[in-house]
C-alpha cells in the first residue's frame, strides 16, 4: 500500500468518527500511522485530500468488479446491487458507506467535490449500461435504452445505500434488493425477453 493509499485510509476512518464538520488535517493525522507533514507533502489542501478520496476508492472498485470472474450480464447487475446496497457491517452501519454520504452531503456546497463525484457517476453510468448492451448483444436482455436504465438502476442502488447508512436496521434493504433484482432486472430486462421469445 503506498503512503496515498494510507493516507485515503486515514481520511476515511476520521470523517466517520469525526464528521465531516469537524475533520480537519489534525484528525486525520491522528488515524494516520506516519508523520502528518506527508498528508500536507501529498495535498495541497483537504478539499483536494477528499476529492482524491473519492476517485481512488471509485476507481478501486470499479476495479474489483472488472476482475470479477462472473460473465452473466444478469448475474453482474445483480453483483454490483448486493456490493454498493449491501454495506452494512456488524454493528449495523457500515463506516465506508457513512464517510461517503457525508462527502456527498457536502457536494452541493463544494465544488471539488461535486466534480468528482458527477464524473463518477459518469463512470458508473457507463459501466452499467456496458453491461446493459453485452445482455442484448447476447441475447438475454431485451431491447431497452441502455443509458436510461443505467440512470435509473444507478439511482436506486444508491438511494438504498444511503437509506442503509441513515436508517440502519429499520432501512428496507431487503426488499429494496427484491424491486432491484425482480422489478428493473428481471421485468424490465430479463422477462420480457423470455416472454417475447416464447411468443414467437
């Protein structure tokens, strides 16, 4: 792990234990195993730190889900659901899902952020409706709009990872999941295929 690496690791536990009023570059040195005169060596200022803290664990993941050895265009919209609405941990609340709902929280307020976080949702748009066309190239998806349904499913997994982090126990995971998966996968992609074929 480079020093970048743990210093993104160090912002993110302080803005969950602190919150994002009171983070501030002697938090996160705290959290920090190293000098904190690197966090100042590496970043010009915190909006910088954060919006850096945004595209690596973006970019991170998107990663891990290009490695993943699952090639069912279905199976990998249903992956990806689980993996941004299914971040609780055991107590509850999941501290990577709380930190970033208090930066997206602030997004409206400070530009750097709202640039990175419109830019990710580019990339995750992308990469959903990516998936959306290999399912019609394939066969197993039915002929939709594949930036529309990416906006849409985009949508509701978020909204469900933030009704997880604000919410906790009483939030409707579950059967958010279910709509997910039996609504905009399976009805709007998926059955309607089967349907059309079985027709004809």
């Amino acid at each position: 792990m480079t020093t970048g690496d743990e210093i993104v690791d160090a912002t993110f536990t302080a803005l969950y234990e602190h919150g994002y009023a009171d983070l501030t570059m002697e938090a996160i040195g705290e959290e920090f195993d190293k000098s904190t005169s690197l966090i100042h060596y590496h970043f010009d200022s915190k909006a910088d730190l954060l919006a850096t803290c945004l595209e690596t664990i973006h970019d991170e993941f998107l990663e891990d889900l290009e490695h993943d050895p699952e090639t069912d265009p279905e199976q990998r919209l249903l992956r990806l659901a689980e993996l941004v609405v299914g971040g609780t941990g055991d107590d509850g609340v999941d501290e990577f899902h709380t930190a970033l709902l208090e930066l997206r929280a602030q997004a409206p307020y400070d530009e750097a952020l709202r640039e990175q976080l419109a830019r990710n949702d580019a990339v995750w748009r992308e990469h959903i409706a990516d998936i959306v066309r290999d399912g019609i190239e394939q066969g197993v998806f039915r002929e939709v709009d594949p930036e529309h349904f990416a906006a849409l499913f985009r949508s509701a997994i978020e909204g469900a990872q933030s009704h997880n982090v604000i919410l906790g126990e009483d939030a409707p995971s579950e059967d958010a999941m279910a709509g997910i998966e039996e609504l905009l996968v399976h009805e709007l992609l998926v059955e309607s295929e089967r349907t059309e074929g079985a027709d004809a």
